[in-house]
C-alpha cells in the first residue's frame, strides 16, 4: 500500500521504519528538509526492538509534502496535536477524494483538520481517523536510528465522519491490524491516554522535572499518589463516556500498570527498563503540557462540563498546571467553549459527527 508518513519524531520515524519493513511503499516528509537530506545520505532509517537492529530503506523520502500525499491510499500522521493545523493547510491542496488519514492519537484533531482543510477551499472527501495511542512505544536513540520498545496490540479509533467508518478502518488495518472501531471521532478522542496518563505525572513532578537534567517519570514519578489521581481522573474520563452513551471496551489506564489487556499489552516494565524515558521535560515546551495538558485534558474537562459530569480532578490539574503557565487552561484552544460545540446539544452533535460538516 501506498502509504505517506507526515513529521519528523520518534513516532514518525518508528512508522516509517516499521511500515516499510512490512513491505509498504512509505513516502516520508517533515519539514526540516537538512534532516531529509541527512536521512537520505545514512541510506534509511536503523531501527531497534526486540529482534535485534537493521537499517531499513525508505521507498521515498520528500522534500515536498505534496509528492508525499499525492496518491497515497493512507496519510499516517504520528505527530502532537499541536502540529496538525500547519500539517493540515499545507497537504490540503494535494488531498483527494477517497484517502484515509490517521492521527495517532488525535486529540480530537480528526474533526478539526477536516474543518481546517476545508476552510482553505479543499473539497476533496477524505476519511479522518484517530486513536488512543501512538502505535509504538519508541524513542529516536539518533539522527536516523529508532528503538521501538513496545507495539500496541489493539488501538481503539474513531473516524469523521462516521458514516465513513467501515471503509476508512478496512484501510488503516492493512498497516495496523490492531486497530479496531470506537465510535465516532469524540469517542475516539475520550479514549486517548495521553490528557490521562501525563498531566499526574507532569504535575506532581514539577519539582523533580525543574531540579533535575532528566528525570524518569514512568519508574521514579509513578509513586502511588500519582497513580491514584491518575486512576480518579481516568475514572471522570470513563463516566465522561459513559453519559454520552460509548460503549466498553474503555482501556482504563489501570490496565496499563497491572494487566496486559491494555492498548500495549503488558508495556508498564518494558516501559520502565528501556530507559528511554529518563530525559528532560521543560514544563511550558514539553508535549507532554503544551498537548496533553493545555489541549487534551482542556479539552477532556469542557466536554465534562457540557455533560454536566462533575471532573474535580480534570479541573484541579488544569489549574495547577495554569498557575505555572500564567493563563486559564479551562478555555484552551480544544474546549468545547473554543471550538463553538459549548452550546450544541448531544443530538446535534452526533449529527454533525456522524455525517460531517459538507453533508
């Protein structure tokens, strides 16, 4: 399958490697182009897991984004939340009719670049889908080099619009057979597990975080206060879901830490042996707030609110976090209150989500 890969980061250059080796035609673009030519002399990308080391080739490597889309069947973009509007403007000329693109994860992003490709004139129907989690738990150990310590075994996702859904997952499974139907792209969004698992470990870290160079929050950080707040905001997450009526399975993050029915299996210790995560979190750059703080779990709390769910622990977490960031995160750019969906009701919501914004 023809297949384009957008970004540049460990997720990124993990899917390229990984998809490649299972024979896919991968076309690879980020736009630091020094990085693509640099990617082009190492001759592909090393990549490292469990069964050893290899260089693996690129089928293309593009300087233009446009060469990168251009006929491909699916658009994977393992990249943060944050890079999806500039990704979005800039592919919307080249997309067409038919394509299928992934956000891994989304953070709700499968509605809005539909919404911000259409708002540059794009006409073209496309199939937006988004999951729980990055297919890999990996880092990039280089320039060119990726260590995958872990693949997910099922990836819960959700397509906009959802009239579209059966087509759109026929698709990704040809790249990712773990993937499997959630519902619609608000669903998808509520099971992401990052505006879950890193605001705790972000928050009641600080400290450590700012005193020292790197610090592991998966081994050191994930003490048992931090996991029990985790566990009561994933549990406002649940009841979230469960007032607009999604089903089970919901992957309470419990799972992550204690059994192996969670999206990665039993990830937690290979997670915490790797080392791959002792490494420096700024906390006003990081991902880890910048998406997962100020868009995801902003956007986690204003759905609460207009669910009328009581999220005391979402909402104390947003304000701990704004009072280091200087600003007001219950109204951050993913809000339901920014996105102008505050005042929708449910009905006309799951209208708009199942049919799309054109229809």
């Amino acid at each position: 399958m023809e297949i384009a890969i957008l970004g540049g980061g460990h997720g990124c250059h993990a899917a390229a490697a990984d998809l490649s080796e299972q024979g896919h035609q991968v076309r690879f673009w980020r736009r630091d182009r020094a990085a693509l030519w640099a990617l082009r002399e190492a001759k592909g990308i090393l990549l490292k897991d469990a069964a050893g080391d290899r260089r693996v080739s690129l089928h293309r490597i593009c300087e233009d984004i446009g060469d990168a889309v251009r006929g491909a069947e699916l658009i994977v973009l393992p990249t943060p939340a944050t890079a999806q509007r500039d990704i979005a403007i800039s592919a919307a000329p080249y997309l067409a009719d038919g394509q299928v693109v992934f956000l891994a994860p989304g953070t709700f992003g499968s509605y809005l670049m539909s919404r911000w490709v259409a708002e540059t004139g794009s006409r073209a129907q496309v199939a937006w889908a988004e999951t729980g989690t990055l297919p890999y738990l990996a880092r990039l150990h280089g320039a060119h080099e990726v260590n995958v310590t872990v693949r997910a075994v099922r990836l819960p996702t959700s397509v906009f619009p959802f009239a579209e859904a059966a087509r759109a997952l026929a698709v990704i499974r040809k790249a990712f057979p773990s993937v499997h139907g959630c519902g619609n792209a608000l669903s998808g969004a509520l099971m992401n597990a990052g505006p879950i698992i890193h605001p705790p470990l972000v928050v009641m870290n600080a400290a450590p975080l700012q005193h020292h160079a790197r610090w592991d929050i998966h081994s050191e950080g994930t003490q048992p206060a931090v996991r029990a707040v985790t566990d009561r905001l994933d549990a406002e997450r649940i009841a979230i879901r469960e007032a607009l009526g999604y089903p089970a399975p919901h992957y309470p993050l419990a799972d992550h830490y204690s059994s192996d029915r969670w999206m990665y299996g039993d990830a937690h210790r290979k997670l915490q042996k790797s080392g791959d995560w002792r490494e420096h979190i700024n906390l006003t750059t990081h991902r880890y707030v910048t998406e997962d703080v100020e868009l995801g779990l902003s956007l986690l709390a204003s759905v609460a609110r207009w669910a009328r769910v009581d999220a005391p622990v979402s909402h104390g977490l947003l304000a701990i976090a704004g009072g280091w960031l200087g600003r007001d995160l219950r109204v951050g750019a993913r809000s339901f209150e920014a996105l102008g969906l505050a005042d929708c009701s449910q009905e006309a919501l799951a209208k708009l989500l199942e049919e799309g914004a054109q229809s």
